[in-house]
C-alpha cells in the first residue's frame, strides 16, 4: 500500500475518533450556569433549558422530624405555567430524593401527560419498587394551572384549578419508611440532572393533610388572587413557598424558618451516575430510536477505519487479533466518552450507549471486513 494511503486511512480513522469525541462531550461545559432564574414580573421560578431547585438549603442543620413523615396524609399544591407540551422525554417537575435510592415521589410531564410515581419499601412490594399512574390532557404550554394532590393511606385525588380530575384507588403517595438524613425536595429536575422541566412555577405548598374538595377550591382562589400568604392560617400547613423574593438564590419557607430552597448559581446534580443501567420502563418511542439510531450509525466509520488501520501492510483478511484490537478500541472510545459525561452536569452516562456503541463497532468491523473479501476474494481470515 503507498504511504499516502496509509496516512488517509490513519487520518479517517482519527476524524472518527475526534468526531465523536466532539459529539459526544459537547457543550463541553463542565460548570453550567443553573437554568432556573426569577420571574421578571411576577411570583415564580422560570426554568429554561437545565435549572435545578432544591432544598433544604440548611445541609448543615438537619431536622429530626422532616417535611414528609412516616404514614401520614399528605396535600401538595402547585402553581405552575408548563413551557412546552411536546416532548416525548418524561421532564420532572417536583420529586422528594432520600439520598440513598431514586426518587421516592415525583411528579412529572410527558408531552401532556402528568405522570405520578411514588417508590414502595422493596420488603413490602420486591416485584414492583415503582408504582405509576397517568393523567392524559394535563399539561398544555403556557396555561397557567394549579394543581393539587391529596393523598390519605388509601387512596389519591388529583385536582386541576380547584376541581376533581380523578380519584386513584389502592394508591397512596404516603411514604411507607423513614427518610434519610440526607433527604430533600428537588424541583424542575431528577436527582441526576438528566430529566430538565421547561416552564413556571409560581408556588409550592405542602400539608401533612388530605383536604377536602372545598378547601381545595378554596385554596385556588387564593393563589389565583395572589393572596397565598393567607393560607399561614390553615392548621397542619408545614410548607408555604410564595416565591415572591424576585432576588437571591433562596426561596423561603413562609411558615416556618427552616426548609428554605436553594436555587444554585451553577447547575448542580445531587446524583451522579456512571454507566447508568437500563430502566426497567424503557420503550422504543421516536426519541428513544433516534439515539440508539445515532448510537450505532457514529461508531460504524470508527470500527470500519480501524481494521484498515490496524490492517495498513495489506489488504488481505485481517486476522482475528486486529478484529479483536478493532472492537477493543470501539469500546474503549465509548467508554471514555461515557467516563466523560459522568463529570457533564448536562449529560448522561449510560450502559445502553456503552452496548449500542459497541454494535456499531461491530457492524463497521463486519463491513470492512466484507468489503475486503470482495476485493480479495482468495484470502479468507488468517488464524493467530
């Protein structure tokens, strides 16, 4: 082969590695800005492209008795604006994180559905740790709503602006153990900062309560008339967050002087994964068979140029050491693009990338292959 050869093929093989290396880092921002900022005009947070709230901001000065206790009734009240109703990715907007396991309780979007999950103690319930439920025609961008859940040992109701929606039997969202020391609330992100929410929340409250439907629609009236400090007169009212500050990095809790929220200048993951395993409710929606899609196409040129490279003194069949060295090389480049995006607080380090990458090594490796047989139809695959 001559050299100019050698050095293309030594160059292809190298823009594949650097286009990766590219694609799969970028932005490159190891320190983003929190995406989560003041309303300009206004009560609320605005979260636009990665923005994270959470709290207690007091790490330091842990409570004995947190916010949500062992088997007690419970009430959440949101005010909040969504920014977009079509995304197929499942976007968190409110979840309670223990430290130790996922999310115990969250709410989230998925295009216009509201989706609950709560985390059941995996000694009452080992065969299903996560219990959902979903609620079509929720979410639509830039209405303004306000929702309420109500939750007793038996049952949840979800109210929309003050009226029932629907009442989910034999499903509690009380907390059926302790939390860790560790435990807090986290708003418009996932614990591992990789589910971002786009819209406006205008408040937060929290009851150790079921309320009644009156109460309920009472309760609308008074956020919808910008009175929501009123509310400081409701017994068993443990939480109150008009995010009425429009300054600082605090939201405060106005009914007591603790369990304030933080909202970080830098974005900021409370949960790093490396080489994330599958989820157990993984499904081929579009989104999801872009990226495998994208996951396997990009490593097809790598594995293809590394067996001409490894393989440059002749275009023979490489034998099954360089084929080895090629997928060894694939996935080492994978890997260390997995590694990477581990410390990217805007990226995920997952296994199924690490497998789809690894494929796509494979089937480059297959196609040179082919490709020299055919130009070398008398050689087959030499032994070591």
């Amino acid at each position: 082969m001559k050299i100019k050869n050698k050095l293309s093929i030594f160059v292809l093989c190298l823009l594949c590695v650097s286009f990766i290396l590219f694609w799969g880092l970028r932005p490159f921002n190891f320190n983003p800005r929190n995406g989560a900022t003041w309303l300009k005009t206004g009560n609320g947070i605005n979260f636009h492209n990665h923005g994270i709230v959470y709290g207690p901001s007091e790490f330091k000065d842990f409570d004995k008795l947190p916010l949500f206790e062992k088997n007690e009734p419970i009430s959440i009240e949101l005010w909040l604006t969504p920014g977009s109703d079509g995304y197929d990715r499942v976007s968190h907007i409110f979840g309670v994180y223990d430290g130790q396991q996922r999310e115990i309780f969250s709410l989230s979007q998925v295009k216009s559905l509201l989706k609950l999950s709560i985390y059941q103690n995996p000694e009452n319930n080992k065969s299903a740790p996560h219990r959902w439920r979903w609620l079509k025609n929720t979410f639509f961008k830039g209405q303004k709503r306000f929702l309420t859940l109500t939750s007793d040992k038996t049952s949840t109701t979800v109210y929309w602006d003050g009226r029932k929606v629907i009442k989910y039997r034999n499903y509690s969202l009380i907390f059926s153990r302790d939390l860790a020391p560790e435990w807090c609330m986290i708003i418009g992100n996932d614990p591992s900062g990789t589910k971002p929410w786009t819209g406006k929340i205008h408040g937060l409250a929290i009851y150790n309560h079921a309320l009644s439907p009156k109460r309920v629609s009472e309760h609308f009236e008074k956020w919808r008339g910008e009175n929501a400090l009123s509310l400081l007169k409701e017994k068993n009212l443990i939480a109150l967050y008009p995010m009425d500050e429009r300054d600082g990095n605090v939201i405060h809790n106005a009914s007591i002087d603790r369990h304030h929220l933080l909202i970080p200048h830098k974005f900021k993951i409370l949960k790093k994964n490396f080489l994330q395993l599958p989820n157990i409710a993984f499904k081929l929606n579009s989104s999801t068979v872009r990226d495998v899609g994208i996951n396997i196409v990009g490593f097809i040129p790598l594995g293809f140029f590394l067996i001409y490279s490894l393989n440059y003194k002749s275009l023979s069949a490489p034998s099954w050491r360089y084929i080895g060295l090629a997928l060894i090389g694939g996935i080492a480049v994978s890997f260390i693009v997995e590694m990477f995006q581990a410390y990217l607080p805007t990226r995920n380090s997952s296994l199924l990338d690490l497998i789809f990458n690894s494929l796509g090594t494979g089937l480059g490796v297959i196609l040179a292959l082919v490709l020299i047989k055919i130009k070398n139809p008398a050689h087959r695959t030499r032994q070591f």
